[in-house]
C-alpha cells in the first residue's frame, strides 16, 4: 500500500518541482551553427526558441542533423560543413507552435504527452504564458531514480 501511494504521489508532482528552470533560449535568427554549439556545450538535446522574451518554437539536436546536406561522398571537411551551418538559420528548421505544458500540470501528464507524442521535451509556460522552463524525459527519470534510491535506503534502514 506504502509503494502505491508514493507512486501515485510521483505521477502528481506538479511539473515546476521537476522541470529545469534553467534555462538555455537560442533565437529564431541564430545559425544552426550557434545552436549546435550551445547545445554541444551543454549537453543538451533541444533549446526553446524565444523572440522578444515569446516562444515561438523548439530545435533539436535532430533538427539540426537533419538539416544537414547528405553528403554521401564525405568530401566535405569539417570546416566546409561548419560554414554551411553558419548560413542556415534556427527559424528555418525549428518547429513552430511547440507543444507546451503548464507548470501547474502534472509530471504524469507530461510523460503522457511525451509518449503519445514521441517528444523528449516540452517547454513549460507560467499562468501568463511565459516560458519559465523545460521538463524533459531525463528530467523523470531523474525523479524516478530519486525515489527508487530512497526507496531503497529506508528498506535498508529498517531491514
């Protein structure tokens, strides 16, 4: 019964005590390029994209790969494909009206969306919707983990 409760507690978690609030923005007129490296850098997988403080879409990773010219011959150098990314912008491949989540809503819904979707992030907006961060598929399974382990460290304390 103990177990049940907290997952049903888990599944009820409002997004904001989950979601990262920190938040990495690219602009729609940013290259790809710019976007690639910011991602890279951090190790992140997808960046909202924000013109005058509004979101206006999301570039991943994919998107960008995607973006690529198919160079099946592998004559292009580094450079050369660095600079062909430099000449393409975010707003070309990002997508546009993003599926987004309140942070008043709960992770269960998120990973329902995310499933349903067969999308690892979405970004998460406040009341007014303003973005005021992104709740990803690494972001549950963080909190699930979390919960395991303590799971796990109070049976060990009273096994």
């Amino acid at each position: 019964m103990n177990a049940s409760i907290k997952r049903q507690e888990l599944v009820h978690m409002a997004i904001s005590e989950v979601m990262n609030p920190y938040l990495l923005t690219v602009d729609p007129y940013a290259s790809l390029a710019e976007a690639y490296e910011l991602m890279k850098k951090n190790k992140i997988r997808r960046l909202p994209v924000v013109n005058n403080n509004e979101l206006v879409g999301v570039i991943t990773h994919r998107d960008i790969l995607e973006a690529k010219p198919s160079d099946v011959t592998h004559s292009l150098s580094i450079w050369e494909l660095n600079q062909m990314l430099s000449k393409l912008i975010v707003e070309h491949v990002m997508t546009r009206k993003p599926i987004t989540i309140y942070q008043t809503d709960t992770v269960g819904h998120a990973a329902e969306i995310m499933l349903d979707e067969k999308i690892g992030g979405i970004p998460v907006l406040d009341a007014n919707d303003k973005l005021t961060g992104i709740i990803t598929e690494s972001d549950i399974f963080r909190l699930i983990m979390r919960r395991w382990r303590d799971d796990n460290m109070l049976r060990s304390r009273t096994g």
